[in-house]
C-alpha cells in the first residue's frame, strides 16, 4: 500500500486528535485520479472526539471506496442507547480492542464487518486474519471475550447508562470549579491545562490523591473510566483536582510536521536503522514512525526527512530518541 495522509483540520491544538471533516474528506477524494482502495479513520481519538461516521461513510460511498474505522477506545460504544457505533453508523469495517472498555483480558479485540460489505471481505476474513494470528491463541483471551458476551446480554447496558451519568455529572462538577472541559465520548473525560500547570502536573496532583490517569502530556489531562469504577473512584478525582482559579494556557502547539517524502514507507521500514538522540535527527530520514502517544498523528513517517516542524514537535513533546535510517 501506498499510503495518502488525511491532513488534521486547521486550528487542531493536539497531536492526540485526529479531526477529519466530511468536507476536508470530499476534497481529499476529489483530488485523487481514483478512489482509494479504503479511507482509514480512529474514531475516537485519544482525547475522546468521536468523528462524524455517517457524514464521512457516505462520502466514501459516493466515491466507491469503503470507510473502515479504528474504534479501539470505542467498543462499548454499541451498547448506548441509541448505538455510537461506527458500524451502526455506516463504517464498512471496523476493529475494536474490547479490553480497553470492556471485561475483556488484554489482547481481546473484535474484527467488524457490515452486512453491506463486498462478499470478497466476509468470505476471505477469516483467512487474511490466519496470516497475522499466532497458531497458540490465549484461551484465557478467547474465554473471556465469550464471557464478555453474557455480561453485554444481561446487566451491562443498564451499568453503562449509570457509569455514563456519573461521568456527566463529574464534568459539571469540574467545570464549576473552573477546569475546562473538552468534548469527548461518553467514558472519557479530558481536561485542557491552565496557565502555570500542564497535563503532567494534573497527573501528579491525580496520583497523590490515589487516582491514575490514561494520558497526559503538555497540554491536556485524559481520564478514562468503565462501569467497573465506583461513585468512590470518581469521588477521588473530584477531591485531587479541586478547584482551578487560574485562566485557560495560551495556544503554544507547533503545526503538525509535513515532511518530505524520500522513500516509501516500505522501503524506510526494511531499511537498516540506527537511534538517534531527537536533537540530531534533524535532516536525517526517518525509520520508524515517531508517535507521542498513539492513536495519535505521528511526528515523523518511516520515509520522511525529518524537518524543523518535526524537530519542533519532538521537543514539544519530550521526544528524546528517533530512529533513522543508516547513513
């Protein structure tokens, strides 16, 4: 494959989200001398913005290529009511990592494919997953993503509405209070740092008060949450965090890196690397994609030289090691 990157909408202040506008996807298409064999999206992103399924599958469909979706963070997201799912939404495929928000063990995942989907997918599926499957699966795994399925059958929408609600009410809490809140899905609940604090400094405040966050970095602090966390849970964060009196940081986020391309993504990747300290990769080609968290838009692609926007952007978010490819 030969990818073509979907750029970030302008005015995006995170490497983390990934906005990709129906409008910003029609121009994209109509710029190609033909469909693509598939449009690629994360929905959600790692701050929690879910992307407008509908919107983008009919575009995608109206250009004769397929939409498939990348919900890792999303998978509870069919039992809402209505459904937030992007197979409900019009994605022609879509992958899940059930453990991230179900009682699944690490490593459980779900392949979907829509009733829509050519008959070529549905019938080679289980093959093209064959290729990538290890012959000694973990029954453990496999054991709990059919246990998972009796819990999603019983009592499971009914928790989720109320883990939902709690959720809800503590953004209102923090809000009060003075913390900005960023839209996101439904379990997720991200802070934007204010002046004289970053997400870092959030986080470190959160672990003395007995919690764990799922990410933080410069700019924002990222909770994530499942029915299995008690009102106690909640309660914890509310009392670490407190109250905020100072005002939103200015915008300081570097524009994303557009690299010039030297070398396919294949032929950097199978090419012979070394690792670099960031600061001495600048002018160098990338080896390896540099990501600061990912699902996140990565810094620098395996094939790319890597220039002073990328350098910027390694700085920014403590990058210290690149791999590039031998000189």
């Amino acid at each position: 494959f030969e990818p073509l990157w979907l750029w970030p909408e302008e005015g995006t202040s995170s490497l983390c989200a990934c906005p990709v506008t129906a409008e910003g996807l029609e121009r994209a298409l109509r710029a190609l001398p033909a469909p693509p064999a598939a449009v690629y999206v994360t929905s959600p992103d790692y701050l929690g913005n879910l992307a407008d399924i509908s919107a983008l599958a009919a575009v995608c469909h109206a250009h004769g290529t397929l939409l498939l979706a990348d919900n890792a963070h999303g998978a509870y997201l069919r039992f809402l009511s209505p459904s937030l799912h992007p197979l409900d939404q019009g994605a022609d495929l879509c992958c899940d990592s059930a453990h991230k928000t179900l009682p699944v063990l690490t490593g459980g995942a779900y392949l979907h494919l829509s009733k829509a989907v050519p008959a070529a997918f549905r019938e080679s599926a289980r093959s093209a997953l064959a290729l990538f499957g290890s012959t000694s699966p973990s029954y453990l795994t496999l054991a709990s993503l059919d246990l998972c399925n009796r819990c999603l059958s019983e009592e499971y929408p009914a928790r989720l509405k109320e883990a939902v609600r709690r959720m809800e009410d503590l953004g209102k809490t923090l809000s009060a209070r003075g913390w900005q809140t960023e839209p996101s899905d439904p379990l997720r609940l991200t802070l934007r740092a204010p002046k004289g604090l970053t997400g870092l400094d959030l986080a470190d405040r959160l672990r003395r008060g007995g919690g764990e966050c799922e990410y933080a970095d410069r700019d924002f602090l990222v909770l994530m949450t499942t029915p299995e966390n008690t009102p106690e849970d909640l309660a914890r964060v509310s009392a670490a965090l407190g109250e905020n009196r100072a005002p939103a940081a200015p915008a300081g986020f570097p524009p994303p890196a557009r690299g010039e391309r030297v070398l396919s993504v294949r032929e950097a990747l199978f090419a012979p690397q070394e690792t670099v300290p960031a600061e001495e990769s600048l002018g160098r080609i990338c080896g390896a994609p540099t990501v600061s968290c990912p699902p996140a838009v990565p810094i620098a692609v395996s094939g790319e030289r890597v220039g002073r926007e990328a350098a910027a952007l390694f700085s920014y978010y403590g990058v210290q090691l690149v791999d590039v490819l031998k000189e």
